[in-house]
C-alpha cells in the first residue's frame, strides 16, 4: 500500500474526528459567514506528485477553498430555489459515502430495498397513488430527462414503433406542448433527439404563468388526432405558478397525449393543507418530476422520477449484460440499472431516508408551511417598500419583484446584496421586466432572516 494510504488508514478515527470537527464549526457558523460570495479562484497548483496524506489535504481545501464557498445551505440563500440539509440527512450522507454501496443491482446488497423504501415514503409524503413507480436520480433536469424519454417510449407505442429499438427517426416530428417549462425541459429534448423546437410554448392566464388551458385544448385540438407530449408546470421557478393538472389531465379523454408533470418543489405544497388544492390532479400524471435537494432538505445530489408506466421506462433504459443480472419477473423489483440513465450510481436514497425517518410527515410539512409563511412575509415587507414592486402574488414560496420605475438596476442590486455577505438572491426576467426572485426552501429559515432581507432591500433601494 502506498506509504501515506498506510498512514490514513491507521489513523482513520482521527482524520474522521477532525473532519467532523470542521464540519461541526462550519455548520456553527453558517448563519454568520457571508452567504454568497463573488467567486476569486486561487493560484492553481500542480496534480501532487507524493500527495500530502489526507489531513494534508484538509489543511490545503481550508486555506484555498473553503473560504471561497457560499453559505448555500444556511438560511438566507434564498437564490434559485435551494435546499439546505437536516442534521438526519446529513447523517444519512455521510454513511451513504462510509457504506460507498452501489445500489444499481439486488445481487449483493439490500441497498436498492432500502432505495424502495425511501421513493415509498417520497410518494406517500406527497399523496401520490401506489400506481407511479418511482426511481433515485440526481435532480430535476435527469428527473425531467427520464420522464421525457419513458414519453417518447409511450409516443413509440401509440406509433406501433420502438423508439428504443428504431431510434427517434421512427417518431417523426414531435409535438411538445407547455406553458412556462423550466429550461430543463429543452435541454431533455435536445437530448433525447426530439429537438429543442419541438417545444411549443402556450399562452398563459392573463398576468399567470399557469397555462391557459383553453389555448392547450386547441394546440391539442390542432394537431388532428396526432399524440403529443403535454409537460404540465406545478411550481414556476419565477413566481411559483401552477398549472390546472386536474384540468388538464381531463383533456386526455379527447386527446392523446402523455402528461409529464415538472413538480420539482411544488409537489411539497402538498403538505400545506392551505396549498394542497394546488397539486390536485398530481397523481394522474404519466411521468412526475420531484426535486429533494430543494424542499425535501436533502444534500445535493437528489430527486426523484415518477411514472405510471415502468414496463415503458424499462424498454427506454434496459441495461442487458449477463454479468449485471437479469431484468427479472416482477416489474417492482426491477433493479435501478434498468431504470435510469445511470449504470453505477450513488445511493443517494439513503439521506432522503434518513430524514423522513427521523422528522417523519409532520417535521417536513413544518418546514413546507414556515417557508411559505415566510415567503407571504417578504412579500408583504417588499410591499411596503416605496422601492419595490412585487411582480406576481406570492404564491407559494417564491418572491417576485422588481425596483419600482427602475428594473435597470436588478444587475446592480443582485451584486449588492451578494456583496453584502446578507443573502444571495438570483435575477430573472418576468414578463419582460428584469426581476429579482427570493426562493425560501430551507429548513433552517425563520422571520429573523426575513427582518434581515427586508432591512437590506430597503437600505439598498435609495439609488
Ligand atoms: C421547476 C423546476 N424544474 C427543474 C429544475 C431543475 O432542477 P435541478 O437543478 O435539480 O436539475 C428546477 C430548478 O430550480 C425547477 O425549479
């Protein structure tokens, strides 16, 4: 063995200690140091020749990198739509890397039951029937990407042509049909060969992003009898918008069309009994996206895909070798190598686990009703604020808004309130008007943090 793997792994309970001990102080301090940073990339070094051994190694990420880090799982991140990680999860992360299973087969390890478990839990969580099997992957976009592709499966089949055999060419053009899609969604189209065009983009409510699903009745109508894709949106990134799913699931009995759900963090409005009305209709899905690193507060990387038709997902991703074992009988003890895009793979079911066995339904519906209280409260401030103008209702959990008569200065402000070390908050473009949006996903969010944004907006809003 190599002379400094020797010395680590005769001194592992120390090294692990220390680790811990970082982490320990780093999490102490997370609501302290400055939650985003403007990246500085420190002098490069060469690939070291004899290595430092591994506390060499600590010393060296401390001193050179980890000061250059955000504060992304603390709680005033409130950029993109981000998660932080429960004390459980984390626990349930860190054996997920000590225990380095590789839950792609059943052959030699109880891990993909494990991996069943937890997908059981994710679907009981958030109401949705016993029919959608659902699979780990790393997050939304592979969540999208796999739902997309067990559609053009399904597209294949109304076609009498297997794409998965034939290739896309068999299809022909494909029409794709959404209101406010995430950018995910064309960049799973340009990937699954269907093209990025094949997307049509359907007018919304007035002042929505909630498709106006009249307008999807008659692109659908339009299309003659042809099946089509149909990505329905339960949570837009900008003002966290729903679509009418119940609605438009109710338009399959006059039209064919697979309906993908991209309910990445708006599946968790199911746990707000004042929001559930939002994601009624959710199960009829064929194909549902849900993100855990965002509101599950899992660590990165993590979400799960959902669908009704797994017989269709195996055709899409079957990964025939003798030596990885057969598909089996049971279409629910398909292994996880059948399943998704990945062969070998994290079990990055484990920290999902941990966290619903340890907070259970009730711990993760707290956190989803604090946020979007929280959420409502940020927007009542910014209200208030004579510099600002809210772009959209708040929702659910996503703040919209924009500096009243100056929507030139978004650019500037993102850069202030980064600067300020305070909160880190993303920009976006709403019907045309540069924006800022505040996203609260995190469990370790309370009013204090809101107090905090709003005094910083409103210390920034004097040009
Ligand atoms: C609605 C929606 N879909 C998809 C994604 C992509 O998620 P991920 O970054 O996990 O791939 C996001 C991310 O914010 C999202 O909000």
């Amino acid at each position: 063995m190599h002379p400094r793997l020797d010395d680590d792994l005769a001194r592992l309970p120390d090294l692990l200690d220390e680790t811990r001990a970082r982490a320990v102080r780093l999490l102490a301090g997370l609501g302290d140091r400055p939650v985003a940073r403007t990246p500085v990339r420190p002098e490069p070094v060469p690939l070291p020749e004899t290595g430092t051994g591994a506390a060499g190694a600590l010393e060296a990420f401390a001193r050179r990198w980890e000061p250059g880090f955000s504060a992304g799982a603390g709680p005033r991140y409130l950029g993109f739509v981000t998660g932080g990680a429960t004390p459980a999860s984390l626990a349930g992360d860190w054996l997920t890397a000590a225990l380095d299973q590789n839950p792609t087969s059943g052959m030699d390890s109880g891990a993909p039951d494990l991996e069943r478990e937890a997908v059981a839990w994710v679907r009981e969580l958030l109401g949705l029937p016993a029919e959608h099997a659902g699979i780990f992957v790393s997050g939304a976009t592979m969540s999208n990407f796999t739902g997309l592709a067990i559609a053009r499966e399904w597209l294949g089949e109304r076609h009498g042509v297997s794409v998965s055999e034939r290739g896309t060419a068999a299809l022909g053009d494909v029409p794709v049909l959404s209101g406010s899609p995430h950018s995910s969604v064309g960049k799973a189209l340009s990937m699954l060969g269907l093209g990025r065009s094949a997307l049509q983009v359907i007018g919304t409510l007035p002042g929505r992003e909630a498709v106006d699903v009249s307008r999807l009745a008659r692109a659908l109508e339009a299309l003659e009898g042809r099946p089509a894709i149909v990505v329905a949106n339960a949570g837009t990134v900008n003002t966290g918008d729903f679509d009418d799913l119940r609605a438009i699931a109710a338009l399959r009995e006059r039209y064919p069309f697979w309906l993908h759900v991209d309910a990445a963090f708006g599946a968790f409005a199911a746990l707000s009994p004042g929001h559930a009305r939002l994601v009624d209709g959710l199960g009829e899905a064929d194909s549902v996206c849900v993100d855990l690193h965002k509101w599950l507060n899992v660590p990165y990387d993590s979400a799960v895909q959902f669908t009704r038709r797994r017989d269709l997902q195996v055709r899409v991703f079957a990964n025939s070798a003798a030596y990885l074992g057969t598909l089996g009988d049971d279409p629910d003890r398909v292994d996880p190598v059948h399943l998704t895009p990945e062969n070998s793979r994290r079990l990055r079911a484990l920290p999902a686990w941990f966290t619903l066995a340890a907070y259970g339904r009730e711990g993760h519906a707290e956190i989803v009703r604090r946020d979007i209280a929280l959420a409502a409260l940020l927007g009542e401030r910014v209200a208030a604020l004579p510099g600002y103008r809210l772009l959209a209702p708040v929702r659910l959990n996503v703040v919209c808004f924009t500096p009243a008569d100056r929507p030139e200065r978004v650019g500037e402000l993102v850069a202030a309130i980064t600067e300020s070390g305070e909160a880190f908050l993303t920009p976006t473009v709403y019907a045309g008007v540069p924006a800022l949006r505040a996203a609260f996903s995190n469990w370790r969010t309370t009013e204090t943090d809101v107090e905090r944004v709003a005094k910083l907006l409103e210390r920034l809003a004097a040009p």
